[in-house]
C-alpha cells in the first residue's frame, strides 16, 4: 500500500473544512463530531478519502491510514468498518470465488461492490491523480484505464460526463449534490498546508434522506449469502440523519432534496 500511497502526494483532495465564521480549519471527523457536517455528509468525504490511500487531519497535515486514524480516536467501529471497506479501493478486493485480488471496477461488475457506491470511490480517484491499480500499484488516467479495459464503455461515459443521477456528494451550504470534482472546486487552498478546505457557513441542519441505504441495504444482502466478500462481517447501514444520494432516491421512487438537480 505504501507503494500506491507514494502516488499520492499533492493530489487533489478535500483534506477537511474551514469554518468561514471562524476562520478555524479541522478534519472531516472533528466537524461531524462538533455538529457541523451530518453523518451522512461526512461519510461520503471520509469514504473519498481512504479511496484514494489514507485519511487526512488538516490541522496538523498528516496523512493516517484508516487503521491509524482509528487508533487516534478520530472516528467510532462502525465508521472504522465502513472506511476499511472503502480503502480496499486502494489495496483491492478479494474475489470470494476464486482469491483472486481485483480492481474496484472489477468488484463492481461482480456485484461485490453497489454501482453508485464504487461510481463515488472512483471519483474521488480520478480527481486525485488516477485509478489505482492495485495490482500492480499505480495510477491509471481515465482515457488510458479505459483503452486498457479497466472499464467498460457505459463506465467511461459516466465517468467522464456524470449524470445527476450519479452525483453522489453533498454540498453542505446549497444542498446540491455534485459530483466529487465539482465540490472539489468549491474548496479553498489552505496557505499554510497547501490542502483544500471546503468552506461551511454554518453547521450543516438541511433534512435529508438518510445515506445510500438502497445502495447499502444490497451490499449487506449480497454479503449474507457471498463468503469472503468485502462487507460480510460489516453491513454497511446507513447512518443516522444522512445525506442524500440521488441513486438512491431513484431506486427508491424519491426525489432530490433541497434542489439538487442542477
């Protein structure tokens, strides 16, 4: 994993938030924990962030594998099982068939991973340098991953022109949902750490539909019955008060909150 983690260094990510009334700058779980961000909202940023190789404490520029950040206290088990699964994104996942290790588009089209779910992992990866390989630790560009066969052609279109139907991150201050390079942008660069910060009003109290419990809901039965897939020992419910996915709200017959059609 270090390997892939030295691939890393500098990319483009939303390393945590700057609270515009205070000027103060804290980690992802640090704002969740103060009330700040929803569960929902802050799953999804923290999820981006073990699938890309580690998790990030802005306040003191440091870079934690989920392991590591756990042990520091940053975030409860659920959350901790929930990230592990999201940095196999990195590190790979086991075929439960045949041991094989496999990419996160490889989980995908075997089911072992839900579509939106990976569609958000794999954002995250293209805005901050590539696809990951794990198996043979390196960053891949899109077109390059795709030409390869990394990925299918109605992948590659979702990709690289996304729908609102798969815009599968929350913007906290308008309630849209936007893909994970769109609220990318909307981030500031920290001058001290050179790090984005997405800037937060105030704290995030938009009612929401809760986090990708469709999505989740399938992964946990697939886990039910599959030996050795990635969420067999941990279910992947839903938080609490989270945050809207539009995928889900399509499976489930919803609609978007707060506007987040664009």
């Amino acid at each position: 994993m270090d390997s892939v983690r030295t691939f890393l260094e500098g990319g483009n990510f939303i390393a945590g938030v700057l609270v515009q009334a205070t000027q103060e700058r804290m980690s992802i779980s640090e704002a969740l924990g103060r009330g700040l961000l929803r569960p929902g909202t802050a799953l999804v940023l923290l999820e981006a962030q073990a699938a890309t190789g580690f998790l990030i404490d802005p306040t003191e520029n440091r870079k934690l594998t989920v392991e590591e950040a756990f042990g520091a206290g940053m975030f409860g088990k659920e959350t901790y099982q929930k990230l592990l699964s999201a940095e196999r994104a990195v590190t790979g996942y086991t075929d439960p068939y045949t041991g094989e290790q496999i990419s996160l588009f490889q989980a995908m089209k075997k089911e072992l991973i839900v579509r939106a779910h990976g569609i958000r992992l794999l954002e995250a990866q293209i805005a901050t340098g590539g696809i990951i390989d794990p198996v043979h630790s390196h960053r891949v560009p899109v077109e390059v991953a795709y030409k390869n066969g990394y990925f299918d052609e109605e992948m590659n279109r979702v990709l690289a022109d996304p729908s609102d139907d798969t815009k599968g991150f929350f913007d906290p201050n308008t309630h849209e949902n936007l893909t994970y390079m769109q609220l990318l942008e909307r981030c500031v660069r920290d001058p001290e750490t050179g790090l984005r910060l997405l800037p937060l009003k105030g704290a995030e109290k938009v009612e929401v539909v809760q986090a990708t419990q469709v999505d989740t809901e399938k992964e946990k039965r697939k886990a039910a019955v599959v030996p050795g897939h990635p969420q067999a020992h941990h279910g992947h419910r839903a938080l609490p008060g989270g945050h809207h996915h539009p995928g889900d709200a399509a499976a489930a017959g919803g609609t978007s909150p707060g506007g987040g059609r664009r």
